[in-house]
C-alpha cells in the first residue's frame, strides 16, 4: 500500500534524525513501480548520500545515478536484441506504459510504429521467454505486459529516442 510504505520510508529517515519530502517519497514509489528491490535500492541510495534534508531534486539526482548503476548490463541487453530490432522496439514502446493490454491491437501498433502483428507478438513471447516482460491476467480483458524491472524501464524510459 503506498501510504503504509511512505510512513514506513520517512520514519526511517526520522529515526535517523534526517527529513524527506513528501515528494521525494512519492517519486520514489512511482518510479519503483512497487517494485520492493527496485524500492530499497532507490532508499539506500539516497540514505547512504548523507543528505540530512532530502528533497524531490536530490532523489531525482540520485535515481538517474542508480539507474546508470547498471548501464552497462542494460547495454548488454540492448545489443543482444539489436536496437532496430522489433523486439528492442516493442521493448521501448511496453517502458513507456505501466501496462500494454493489447500489443497487438491497432491503436498500440499505429501509435508506436508497427506494421505487422504477428511479428509484436513473436517479439513479444521472445521478451517473455528473456524474461524481461512479464504477463498478468486482467479479468474480462485478456492479459497485460509489462517490463518487470522497475529500473530496466527507466534506463530505457531516459533513452533519447
């Protein structure tokens, strides 16, 4: 629950006799993603800083160093699928959404350039098989796909285009 979890990071950070925003605590739960790894990672970070008073420009500073943690491994990943490939752009295309419902719909595929969907979902069930999408039941609807690494989709999310 994000209110439980914004109490339970600031009365570290009090017990600590240290402060964060309200808005640096929000930041972190969004980009998170409700990610607990992704959560604790962003919170040590920023705790470690030694910054008594915590604001939304300090955790965003930090977040972007976090993320950069990995970029190398993130690179990895890109060459590996080939950046003009269908399945690196499908990639960029799900970062770029909580959840993708249809992938293969024709709003989704005009919207981000794809002309075959046949090809978004053979790209699609590759990205799942790397597991680097993963899928959940949404009732009446189908499934969503989504990138199950918090900071993954927002290396990717900080790409130029």
């Amino acid at each position: 629950e994000h209110e439980a979890y914004s109490t339970f990071i600031q009365s570290h950070f009090k017990k600590a006799k240290r402060s964060i925003t309200q808005d640096a605590v929000h930041y972190i739960l969004h980009v998170g993603g409700g990610e607990t790894y992704a959560i604790q990672k962003i919170c040590n970070t920023v705790f470690q800083s030694g910054t008594s008073s915590i604001t939304l420009a300090v955790t965003m500073d930090i977040f972007k160093k976090v993320v950069n943690e990995n970029q190398s491994y993130y690179e990895r990943i890109r060459t590996l699928l080939g950046s003009g490939s269908v399945q690196y752009k499908l990639l960029r295309a799900i970062s770029g959404k909580k959840m993708v419902i249809e992938p293969s719909g024709k709003e989704f595929m005009q919207a981000n350039g794809f002309s075959n969907s046949s090809s978004v979902l053979k790209a699609l069930k590759a990205l799942e098989g790397y597991n680097l999408v993963s899928k959940e039941i949404i009732p009446d609807r189908g499934f969503g796909y989504y990138i199950n690494d918090a900071l993954f989709k927002a290396w990717l999310n900080l790409l130029p285009v």
